[in-house]
C-alpha cells in the first residue's frame, strides 16, 4: 500500500509539475540567448574516420571538408598560426549542425589542447551574437575568459572559457563581422 502511494505521488507530483524544475522564459537580463545556439562541435584525431562513422551511424552523405581561412588567431594571449579541417553536419530538423573538427597542423591552440588532454570529445558549444567585443567583454566582466580568438573572411569566432562555472565552453561566432579586436593582455 505505502509503494503505491509513494508511485501514485510521483506519478500527480510529476504530472502537476511539482516535481519539475521550471523552465524559465529567456529574458533579456542574460548576457546572451540562448536561442542563438547553432551548433555543437566534436574535436577529433581522426576527420575522414569521424565522417564516415557519423555517416555510418546516422545517415546522409558524406559532407565535405575545408580548412579554416583565418586572417589572425590568438590562443592564450598568443599569435598562432593554427588552423582546423572541420565540416558541419545537419542535426534533427536542420536547426543546429554537429561540427566535426580536427588541428589541421601542429601549432599551438585550443583544438590541439583538448585533443591531448581528452582524445577525441566534445568541444564547445557554438552561437552567434551580434557584435563580437561586446558579447566577449561582458562575458569576461561576469568571470569567463577568452580562450582563443580568430578572424577569417567570413567573421569572427572566440572560446568563451565556461568550464569551472556550468561545465561547458561557448564558441561566440559573429558572422559577417570583420573588425573584430585582437585581444589585449595585462
């Protein structure tokens, strides 16, 4: 009898949402939104053999690779001349894209350190925001640093460093945009 009144409980709590944590509307008081989120990314050792399992696993054709056309890169405060063979792949109804990368060279950057330290795994999360200095300043004014930062032809991109905080690190794209800062260091 006590089993089916706990069950019964859980069942109405769950069902009420009592039990539930709330799902909080986004409001403009975060320093961004999250409906902005366009991809996730994988870093790999191995692009072709990462490609085709995916193709293996999930369908599709094989999407094509390129290699990142940076103009300048930073990683840790540095000039770096690194650059990545990546590729994105359609998730679900289109929406978001898995972005499968590798270090397309041995110089030093935030692709090759996650790859040494944790083999082939999860990288970042990745989405845009309209002006690029300004999202990463008030990011770093709330505590997260700037891992890497680039610049290509096609805009911006920088590693926001959330790991101690919520266990996760967000790739901040500014497409189009082409005057992106170099970053300052003290």
């Amino acid at each position: 009898m006590m089993k089916a009144i706990i069950v019964l409980t859980i069942v109405v709590g769950c069902a009420s949402g009592f039990f539930m944590a709330p799902v909080l509307p986004y409001d403009s008081v975060g320093a961004l939104n999250p409906s902005n989120i366009n991809h996730f990314c994988t870093v790999v050792k191995n692009f072709n053999t990462s490609v085709n399992s995916y193709v293996n696993v999930f369908g599709g054709s094989l999407p094509i690779g390129y290699t990142s056309s940076n103009n300048w890169t930073y990683y840790n405060g540095l000039p770096t001349e690194a650059q990545a063979l990546l590729t994105k792949v359609p998730v679900g109804d289109g929406k978001f894209t898995w972005e499968i990368l590798q270090p397309a060279d041995d110089y030093p950057s935030f692709w090759r350190q996650i790859l040494e330290e944790t083999g082939d795994s999860f990288h970042h999360i990745g989405l845009t925001v309209d002006e690029m200095d300004s999202a990463r300043a008030g990011l770093e004014a709330l505590g997260y640093p700037t891992i890497q930062i680039g610049q290509g032809n096609w805009g911006c991109y920088a590693y926001i460093d959330g790991r101690q905080q919520f266990g996760a690190v967000l790739e901040l794209l500014s497409i189009g945009q082409l005057n992106c800062s170099k970053p300052t260091y003290d």
